[in-house]
C-alpha cells in the first residue's frame, strides 16, 4: 500500500525492506509527491513493487500511438473534374495492386490460371438450384464455393458475389444463405464463397494472424485474399448467362470489407454494398474497436490509400453504403458513415452520378447484422440499378422457409493438402534468407556489414530518436536507489524507464522483457546483486507502453502495431530506435560508456539484435533469454501478428535471419541462454 504526501523530502525509512519514492512535480506543478511503503516487506516484495511502480500519465501510450497514426493517415486529393478523378483513381489502383498486393511470390500467383472444379448439384427450393464447385486462389489453395443458378436461366442476368466475414459458419451462415436464395428466385446467379479461415477453412493455418508469415518473408499476406476474390469474379464473368454490366459484391462485416477492397481495385464490379465492414484508418484511431485485423490493416497500405479513397474509387459506379444504429462489433453508423459520404460524395458528383451513392442506417436489430431489414435494402438497390423500369422486381424478401441447408449439406470436396497461409509461408521461408553470409576476410566482411546495415534500416525503417529525460520518482529500494524516469522521444513517444543503483555500480545494463519490466523484478535484483546499475524501459508495445486501456488493451496493443506498419512504419524499427536512444542516454547520463542489453523472450530478444545490428557501437553485449535463434521459428510453430507483431516485419526472413543479425553486431558479443 502507498501513501501519498505533499513533502517534497521525506526522511528515509530505517526498515531494510522499506522503501520512500520522492515523486518529482511534472511540467511545472507546485507538489512533489512522495511514495511510502507503509509496511515493511521481504527485499523480494520490494523489488516486485519497484519494478511494478508505473511511470507514465495514465493513457499516455494510447496518446503517443493515436498522435503518431493521425498524422501518418493519407488525405484525398482534390477532386476537380471527373477525368482527374478518373485517372488518380487508376493511377491509384495499379499502385495498390503493384506495391502492396502483388509483391513478392504473389505476382507470380497472379499470373497462373484460374482453375475451376464443379462437383454434384443439389436441389435448392422453389426455381432454383445449387451447384458445388471449388476454384483456386493461387496455386494448391482450392476454395470452397456454391453457384445459387435459377432453374430458368434465358439470355444475361445479374451476378452476384456473395461474400461473408468472421462467422465460423462461413458459407452456411443463415442469412448469408437467405439472401443467396433470394438472389436466385429473383433470376440472378448468386455465388457464396467460403472466405479463407471461416467454415470448411477454418483451420489454424488460415488464421488471419497468420497471414504475416508471408509479409515476414516478403511476399504479401493480403494476395491470397484479393486474389480469392478476383478469382471469384473471372469464374462469375465466365459463366455463360452473366451479364458483365450487371456483377454485384456484397458483404458484411469482414465481407463488407472484401467488398470495398475488390470493388475499388477491380472495375469489373458494376454495384457494391458493403455492409457494417469498414471505416477510414482516422476513424479507427478514434474508436478503437474499429480497429481491424491483419487483412484490413495490410503493411504500406495506409502509404497510398486510406478507405476513404477506397470508398471514391467506386464512384461512378452504384454504391449502397450500409451500416448499424447499435453495432456492437464495431463501425457504428453515427461515426463510421461520414467520413466515408464526405470523401466519396464529391467524386460522384462530378460523374453527374450522385444518386449512385445511396446508404442505409439499421436499427432493427441495429446490431451487427444482414438480417431482413438489411438484405432488404440490397435487394432494393439490386432493383433500381439491375431491374431499372422493372414494376414486377419485388424488393421484400421472398420466403425460404424449409431451404436452409446445413454446413455438411453445403459442404464441397476438397484436397487432402490444401495450401494456406502457414504451408505457403513455410515454402517460402525454405529458401530464406537472400543475404550472403559474411565473408571471411576482415576487410570484405566490414564492407558486408555496412551495406547490410543500410539494407536493414531500410527494411525495419530504422530511426533516430534524441531523448528528453524527466526524472518523476526516485527513493531507496531494498538495499539500492531507484529512481523512474519518462524518456521523451522526439516528442512523439514516452517511454518509461526503472533505474536501480547499488552503492557503487561498476557497469549498467538495460533490460528488456515480453512481459514488461514490471515482470523482470527478479532479473533486476540479481543484476544489482552483480553491482550493476539496470535500466529497464519498455519500448512501444510492450509493457507499460502497451497502448489501449481496459479490457481490450492487449488487442488494442496489436492492432496498433499492424496500424503503424500499414501507414509505413514497422513497429520492430521503432522499438529497436527507443532501445537505441535508451542506450544513449544511459551512456551519456552516467559512465560514458555504451550498457550492456539483457533481453527476456523472443520478441525483446529479436528487438535487441536488430538495435544492435543498425548500431553496434551504442550496446557492448548483448545477452537474449529464451529468444529466437531463427526467425523461422515463428513460421514452423504457426504464430499469429496477434501475440508477436513485430515480428512479422515485411520482408525482414527474405533478407535476414538470426545468424546475419549477428554477423551484422560482431565483434560485439552475443550470449544465448535458455533459448526455446
């Protein structure tokens, strides 16, 4: 228990486990503040109390990532004629396609064929029936798809994706199946797609975590999602009664997103209506649980496009714009919708097409849904653009009462070996990485490490941060001196930092640790007990400097990281950039001399190594617990972004693995101790 007091001094506890903290007024307060341990306690419970004191304002973290994200999120350019718009739209589509979507093997995937496999039809209900068939996406990853094909097929009809987000029920889901039925009874060809890690793929090695091991070996995660429905429209446009000027995508939630995503980069879609799927990259840093995962949030997106641009790119074409009154998953109407009229509204405006833009607020249930009153409104925009001067198309849902079929029902064959992400990453990785090991000769291999080190800046988009420090609290801690400290970096990130000192330090260390510093107490006190001076800070994600509040923090914290890779920047680089300055400062605020790093786990441990890979004169060893001796660790074991974000660093395996990290720090020593 703490005390707080007004004194800025107090008299130091006699107690060999007490311990006072004289807290520093900040930014020009008139108290100090002191903290006392009102009990005495064993050196073990003074220690975990010390490495567990807080240093940063409450809320500090998410500011620091909230200012870094608002800045960083691309603005419309001005829109002043339709051919303008027209052309950046295109100039726009061939740059997301070119360097995001297809980097790496994924330009290779883009290139082979669309092979199609068409299994039994079953019987469907009244007029209509329903074909099994699975296509690939690239290469050896066969999806899972049902045609909804009216029994009386004469001359073109419209088309429709159909298209679904998390359900696990994947192409099963209720209404999704509702609405495909409603689709065929009205003449239309509707194709329900299974999305990849949901219903027959729900299986870990396409969870959407997992999608990074590809960015990690430089090829793109986001690929075989774009190319899955890509590949759904070339089979839609190939069936013989489509009619090309009339191909629809819709979706919701996580197809909402994958409606916005193929309607912008592919004109082949003629209406769109995503639903309760997406918000512009501003939006989601201001309400955090719109916050999207790995393929809403691909590395360099947010460089050439936020979802407002996405959103313009469809103009002139018709675009239903639904969303939720009470959503309780995320993108509610009253603050996700405007942004995305504001920035597409003028576009369609100047193709004198300002009516093709259309939205709809639910509110009954006004959850997170596509239940009736939402189909509803799709099948009124189906009517107006599909149907136009049609008086017999019938906007309210048709029954379907008796015709909803169950997973296995529905289910489609598939092969026993069917690529996803994992089993793609790990072919990949095989090769990896391209970098030449260091040659023998001393004077090549510094030659090798220069050019290596600027190719490694480049890939973690490496930094450098001059520090402000403010010592906010300091007092004795069971036998040693503490003070805490907020290391200011160049006014964009706080970072926190524990210093403890024994009488007479013969050295200092930083420390780094997954769990935080706050779970490194025992580390802190064995170092001290060696006479060392520890700093322990937690770079950005990590610890105290995990973003986010409540009960949401640790997810908050990840998709943050994915964030900041999307607009540019890598988490890895600006972790290993706070380590750095950290460095500095600790060399030049007490011995002069660069510390030694002691990191604990896998995601510190690989932190350290890229810190001192880009600058090895600032750290005199390194010593890593339990960290990774390959980065191919993360691909053999399936982790996911969501646990380990920056490790998932675009391109970082392609050009480096462990080994050149640490040809790239010697002759600096690194000592390995309890790796997994």
């Amino acid at each position: 228990m703490f005390r707080r007091t007004s004194h800025r001094h107090v008299h130091q506890s006699a107690s060999a486990g007490a311990a006072v903290w004289t807290v520093a007024a900040r930014r020009g307060a008139g108290v100090g503040l002191v903290f006392v341990l009102a009990t005495t306690v064993t050196a073990g419970d003074a220690w975990q109390q010390v490495a567990e004191r807080a240093v940063l304002e409450e809320g500090q973290a998410l500011a620091d990532v909230h200012r870094y994200c608002s800045a960083r999120v691309p603005a419309l350019p001005a829109m002043t004629s339709a051919p303008q718009w027209q052309a950046d739209a295109q100039q726009l589509r061939q740059q997301v396609l070119t360097r995001i979507v297809f980097r790496g093997a994924a330009e290779q995937w883009r290139d082979a064929p669309t092979r199609v496999e068409w299994f039994d039809t079953i019987p469907g209900g009244p007029g209509y029936r329903i074909r099994k068939l699975r296509f690939e996406a690239l290469p050896g990853m066969w999806i899972p798809a049902l045609l909804y094909e009216p029994d009386q097929l004469v001359g073109s009809v419209p088309a429709i994706l159909n298209v679904n987000g998390h359900s696990p029920e994947g192409k099963a889901y209720v209404p999704k199946q509702i609405r495909c039925i409603n689709q065929a009874k009205r003449g239309m060809l509707a194709l329900n797609v299974e999305w990849l890690g949901m219903g027959q793929l729900r299986t870990p090695g396409f969870n959407h975590g997992s999608m990074n091991q590809l960015d990690l070996c430089g090829t793109s995660g986001l690929a075989p999602f774009y190319l899955c429905l890509k590949r759904s429209l070339d089979l839609l446009l190939a069936l013989e009664h489509t009619d090309p000027e009339r191909v629809a995508v819709t979706g919701l939630s996580g197809g909402g997103w994958q409606t916005v995503l193929i309607s912008a980069l592919d004109t082949r879609v003629r209406l769109a209506v995503p639903v309760a799927g997406y918000s512009s990259f501003r939006t989601r840093i201001d309400h955090t649980k719109d916050l999207g995962d790995s393929e809403q949030t691909p590395s360099d997106l947010a460089t050439l496009v936020d979802y407002t641009h996405l959103t313009a790119m469809i103009a002139p074409r018709p675009t239903l714009l639904t969303y939720n009154a009470k959503d309780d998953c995320c993108f509610e109407a009253h603050y996700a919708l405007p942004p995305l009229l504001d920035a597409a509204r003028p576009a369609f405006a100047l193709f004198g097409a300002a009516d093709s833009l259309r939205f709809h607020i639910n509110d009954d249930p006004g959850t997170h849904n596509y239940e009736r009153d939402n189909r509803e409104a799709l099948y009124r925009m189906l009517g107006a653009f599909f149907f136009a001067g049609d008086n017999q198309f019938n906007t309210g849902e048709l029954p379907t009462d008796g015709e909803i079929k169950s997973a296995d029902e529905l289910a489609v064959p598939l092969p026993d070996a069917n690529d996803d992400f994992n089993s793609l990453a790990r072919r990949l990785a095989a090769t990896l990485p391209r970098a030449a090991q260091p040659p023998a000769d001393p004077a090549a291999a510094q030659a090798w490490q220069q050019t290596a080190r600027t190719r490694l800046g480049q890939i973690v988009r490496g930094k450098h941060f001059e520090v402000q420090a403010q010592r906010v609290a300091e007092g004795p801690a069971a036998g040693a001196r503490a003070s805490f400290w907020v290391l200011e970096m160049d006014g964009q990130w706080h970072v926190p930092a524990t210093v403890i000192e024994p009488d007479q330090p013969h050295g200092t260390v930083l420390v780094l640790a997954d769990a935080g510093r706050s779970k490194a107490a025992e580390l802190m006190a064995k170092l001290v007990g060696q006479g060392q001076r520890v700093v322990a800070v937690d770079p950005f994600g990590l610890g105290e400097s995990l973003p986010g509040v409540g009960p949401n923090r640790d997810r908050d914290g990840y998709l943050f990281a994915l964030l900041i890779a999307a607009l540019g920047d890598r988490p890895i680089g600006i972790q290993a950039a706070q380590v750095l300055a950290a460095a500095r400062w600790s060399a030049s605020h007490w011995e002069n001399t660069p510390p030694r790093l002691v990191a604990v786990g896998p995601r510190t441990g690989t932190v350290a190594l890229i810190a001192a890979a880009l600058h090895p004169d600032a750290i005199q060893q390194i010593e890593i617990h339990g960290g990774l001796r390959s980065l191919k660790h993360v691909i053999d074991e399936n982790w996911s972004a969501s646990k380990t974000p920056e490790l998932f660093c675009h391109g970082l395996l392609e050009q480096f693995d462990v080994d050149q990290l640490v040809a790239l720090i010697a002759p600096r020593a690194v000592t390995w101790v309890a790796e997994p």
